[in-house]
C-alpha cells in the first residue's frame, strides 16, 4: 500500500495543501487564506490537514514556506509574509493535528520535487532559481539539498550586482531580486514607460495615476503582444538573469540550472537571451562547459510535492 503524505505551501496569502504518493502524485487538495496571526494561522493549517486527512490515510506532514528554517527543520526564525518569529513550528501543528510534521524553505522543497519527478531528475549538483515576486533559491549537492551551518543558504536573490541601486525590503539596496523578478519587470517597464511614455500607449494607460496597476504579468503579456517598452523589459530581466547565473556558477560551478517560480511560464520570451549573457560573462567563458539551464515541470505544485517528499522521509525513519 503506498503511503501518502501531505505537503502544505503556505504562503503569504494562501496557503495550499496536497496529498501527494511516492511517485510525486497529487491526490488531493485544499485551501484557504492565510491568517495574520500566529495562533490563527497554526489553526488553519490544522484546518486543511485535517480535512485532507479526513478523507485519506497519512503518515506525515511538510510545511514549506519562504523564511528563515532551523537545520533540524523543525523551527522558523523569520518568515516576512508570515507571522512566525523563533517559533517552534513543527512541534505546534504535530500537537494539533496528532502526525509528524517537518518543515522547510519553500525553494528547498520545490527544488526537491524537481530531483525527484521533474527537470533537475538525476542531475548531481544543481541550482535552482524561483522568479517570482522576488527570487527563491536552493542548491543541491550530490542529489541532496544543501542548506549552510545556519539552515537559511542560499540566499542569492539578496546579492547585491548594483551597489546603491534598487532599494530592496531586505534592507539592502540592489539585489540581484530588484532586477530580476517578477517584481522587477514592473518597475523596469514603469521607469522605461517614463522615459518615453510615447513608445507604448498600452502600459501608458495602466500606469496612469497609479503605476502598481503595472504588473510583471501584465508586462510579460504585454511583451508577446509585441509592445516595445514591455519587450525592452524583458531584455533588461534577461541580461540580469544571465549576469545573476555568471555569478552563481562563478561560485557553484552546477551541471544544471533549474529556473522555476511564476515568472517561468514565460521562459520562450527570455531563456534563450539570458542563455547568450550567461555564456559570455561567466568566468572563463569560451574555455569552460557550461550548465544546462531548463525551466522546471512541476509548476505552482512543486513545494506542496517537496514538502509532502520531506515528510514521506520523515515517515520512514526508524
């Protein structure tokens, strides 16, 4: 009988649960929003696993999520869209809910799912990259996730590649996440827009009196329809893309890069650019083998399937 666990992404306005088996299938699925307080927010998720758990057997469950994890994976330091803070958080929903619960860095889990059913399957020593409203990152050492003395590495979204630009929330000023997220599409399209308002009447539109109506998705769609501010902004996302990857491997040296996260979906607008800057700024280039870069498979399910991996590990332990 093969044995189910459940994965659970909570994230800074849902959190979205899964019954996932052994070969990364998902059985099973619930919701809800993310409260803002602590208690509130153990309550929900004890909410979801127990109304997946209602309906299956289960041997365990992950938490993923973007903060700051403990190397026992059972604690979070810090988590800035969540409410958590030195908080003992997989001891406090294995009380309610009665199974064991490990926890996890969301890019940490999504990255194991892609070794395990996805695009990094069988690769040695992989980065992966989650482009969405900022950047997430994991790196893989021999197939397992390396996470530094201190439980929070890599943090490489948080490299700084313009000293004194882009003020970004984690209080430093220009990370390698300001120039290259979702986020950062929509503030390079609004201060190209600026330049010349003229060169897009669509955009221009969006950002009157208000430019947080200009998304990176709306960039991104904008782009494959041909507009030229929103296409120059997703070369500028491109060559940062390629100028962050010089850097990693530079450090990593990977076989495999994995770009994932929603701003992915778009990859045939920029993968292929980003490719160019990345072989011809990292060191060596020209004289050295590259890493294969690849879009992840797995899609917005990823840290529910690697959270709900962990746990299946979790599970077995004697």
């Amino acid at each position: 009988m093969t044995v189910l666990t459940i994965g659970v992404d909570v994230g800074g306005t849902s959190v979205r649960a899964g019954v996932v088996d052994a070969e990364g299938n998902v059985h099973d699925t619930a919701r809800t929003p993310t409260p803002r307080s602590e208690g509130a927010l153990e309550a929900a998720l004890a909410g979801v696993i127990g109304e997946l758990s209602s309906r299956h057997r289960i041997a365990a469950v992950g938490l993923a999520l973007a903060g700051f994890v403990t190397p026992d994976r059972r604690g979070v330091r810090f988590a800035p869209h969540l409410s958590w803070r030195d908080a003992p958080v997989a001891d406090r929903i294995a009380d309610r809910i009665g199974l064991p619960v490990v926890v996890e860095h969301d890019a940490n889990a999504a990255a194991l799912a892609e070794r395990h059913f996805g695009a990094a399957s069988g690769a040695g020593t992989v980065v992966f990259i989650a482009l969405g409203t900022g950047i997430g990152s994991a790196l893989l050492i021999d197939g397992e996730l390396y996470r530094g003395a201190f439980g929070v590495a890599p943090e490489l979204g948080h490299l700084r590649v313009v000293p004194d630009g882009r003020p970004c929330p984690c209080g430093k000023s220009g990370c390698w996440e300001r120039y290259c997220s979702g986020t950062a599409l929509a503030t390079t399209a609004v201060e190209l827009l600026a330049r010349d308002p003229g060169r897009s009447p669509l955009l221009r539109r969006l950002v009157t009196g208000d430019p947080g109506r200009v998304t990176g998705q709306r960039v991104a769609g904008a782009a494959r329809d041909g507009d030229p501010v929103a296409m120059d902004a997703m070369d500028e996302l491109a060559r940062w893309l390629g100028e962050g990857l010089a850097l990693v491997a530079d450090v990593f040296d990977p076989e495999l890069v994995v770009i994932g996260g929603g701003v992915s979906v778009s990859a045939p607008l920029f993968l292929d650019e980003a490719r160019e800057h990345y072989a011809a700024t990292v060191t060596g280039a020209g004289r050295r083998p590259l890493a294969r870069i690849r879009t992840a498979q797995l899609g917005e399910a990823a840290a529910v399937v690697g959270a709900a991996q962990l746990a299946r590990e979790l599970a077995h332990r004697p």
